[in-house]
C-alpha cells in the first residue's frame, strides 16, 4: 500500500453535482484544470444524469487526473451533498453548481479563509445574470424575525458574516458537516431547496458568526437553460419550496419564536403569496414532528 504524505493530500475536495448539462460541466472542468497545479485539488462529481449522458462523462472526464466521477441515482441533491463531504479526501469542501464560471481568485479565497481556527464555512460571491447593478449591499445571507425574512443577495460586495450560504458556491469544514450531522435528507423534492439555508442555520447556531461572505470568492451562476432543475415543472419546484420553507421554520425555531414569525410573515403571505400557504403549513408541522 502507498504511504500517504501530506502532499499527497489536496488542500480542497471540489463536489459537483451534475443532470443532464454535460456541456456545462465540462466548461466548468476545463477551468478547474488551470489551477489544478497551483492548487492540489480532487473534484468528485456526482453525475444524476442520464445512463447515456453518464457514460459520456465519465468517459471524456476521467481523462483528468483530480476527477472523479461517481454514477448518483436517483438524483437526490441532499444526498449528494453528504456523500460529497464523506468521500472528500481534504479537510475543506467546496460545493460548485456545474453551471458556474470561476474567476482566478474564486478558489484561493475560499481557502485563504480557513487560515482563521473559527471560520467554519464560506459564502462565495455569485452574480446571477439578473441582479441588479447596485452591489454594495450590507447585509447578505441573513435569516430575520424568526425566518419571516430569509435575505439573499449574494451580489454584494461587502464582505462580512452570514447565516447561511449560496448552495452554488459555498465550503465547509469537513469537522463542521460532521458534528451538525451534515445537510438535511428529509427536505423535499425535487430540488430539495432551503438545504443551505437550514445547513447554515445550525452551524450558526453551533458557532456563531463562523460563517463568514468573502467576495472575492466569485462565481458567475450562468443558469443553464436546460438540464438540472430544468426539467422539473415550475409549479412542482414552487410548492416543495413552500413546503421546505414551512420544514425549515417548524424544525428550527421554538412556538414562542414562531408567534414572531407569523406577526411578521403573514401579512405578506396573505397578499403576496396566498397559494402557498397550504405547502408551508403541511411543512411546518413536519419540521414540529421531526424537531419533537
């Protein structure tokens, strides 16, 4: 058996879940390459696709020696992302959408932050092709009024700490995923939304103010047209999100808090957002069975 050295081991595992965008991942790939020599990397992708689309990529990717390339099915994001953090060889995870595009700083950024013994995860910039232009924005990723308030704006350019991440582009460490038992199987499908919104909450929770919005950590979140989360129907993903929702605020916040929740939420939800009502309440008494 090979004796293992410290240089052996890469400084950050790499997990991409991928369905149905071979183009889009082998983009992605192909930009992991040029830092793979600075920068000791493994990327394990987790490939959802299709048996035909599989054999594909498994064939055209293995040619990259920091690949590897695990058949998942059927998709499961959560899934996935526990399997990813368990088959990770290096003490630091990083998640990538396959649909990204990185900049030269995005990964030395993210590992830079880990030089701090608290810093327990990183929120990456991402920019969406429809955020806005205005990008200094002070508060980023935060979970107000009990979880009636769940803020994004992950375009900001004001570094500081968060609450929760942006799933297509965030790290760990693997310590961290460990303890808090890692990302939540029992959200819904399809998309499983809400995954690093309840993951960033119980690592605040456990270490407050470890999570930490580096922006120099910048993806472009390209939003592939197809594959993915494409080929579920819209109305199918917007209900289990309501329900996940519903999940997240039953599971982790205490009745007394939800009274906070409801005098802040309901208006809104009442005028803005009826139709989910139902979803999010047959969520909430989940996330009550599952917190008792």
């Amino acid at each position: 058996m090979k004796e293992i050295h410290p240089s052996d081991t890469p400084e950050i595992s790499i997990i991409i879940g991928t369905l149905n965008r071979p183009q889009a991942l082998y983009n992605l790939i192909g930009q992991l390459d040029t830092i793979a020599e600075p920068i000791r990397i493994e990327v394990i992708i987790f490939d959802q696709s299709d048996e035909a689309v599989y054999i594909k990529n498994k064939e055209r990717l293995l040619s990259f020696t920091f690949c590897r390339v695990i058949r998942f099915s059927p998709p499961h994001t959560c899934k996935y992302l526990n399997r990813g953090w368990n088959e990770a060889k290096s003490p630091i995870v990083l998640y990538l959408d396959d649909d990204v595009k990185i900049t030269s700083t995005t990964i030395p950024s993210h590992l830079n932050a880990y030089r701090n013994p608290s810093t327990m995860g990183v929120a990456g910039r991402v920019i969406n092709k429809e955020d806005p232009i205005d990008s200094h924005i002070k508060e980023v990723g935060k979970i107000k009024y009990k979880g009636a308030v769940i803020k994004k704006d992950f375009f900001s350019e004001e570094s500081g700490t968060v609450d929760f991440p942006y799933g297509c582009n965030m790290s760990f460490r693997k310590s961290a995923l460990a303890d808090i038992g890692g990302f939540d199987e029992k959200l819904a499908p399809p998309i499983y939304s809400y995954n690093e919104v309840d993951l960033g909450y119980r690592i605040s929770e456990r270490w407050p103010k470890s999570l930490v919005f580096k922006p120099s950590a910048l993806v472009y979140h390209l939003q592939s047209p197809s594959g993915g989360t494409r080929s579920y129907r819209a109305k199918e993903i917007k209900n289990s999100s309501f329900f996940n929702y519903g999940y997240f605020i039953g599971k982790n916040f205490s009745y007394w808090e939800n009274v906070i929740f409801l005098l802040r939420r309901l208006p809104y939800q009442f005028v803005k957002e009826r139709e989910g009502i139902a979803p999010i309440v047959r969520g909430f008494i989940k996330g009550k069975i599952n917190r008792s």
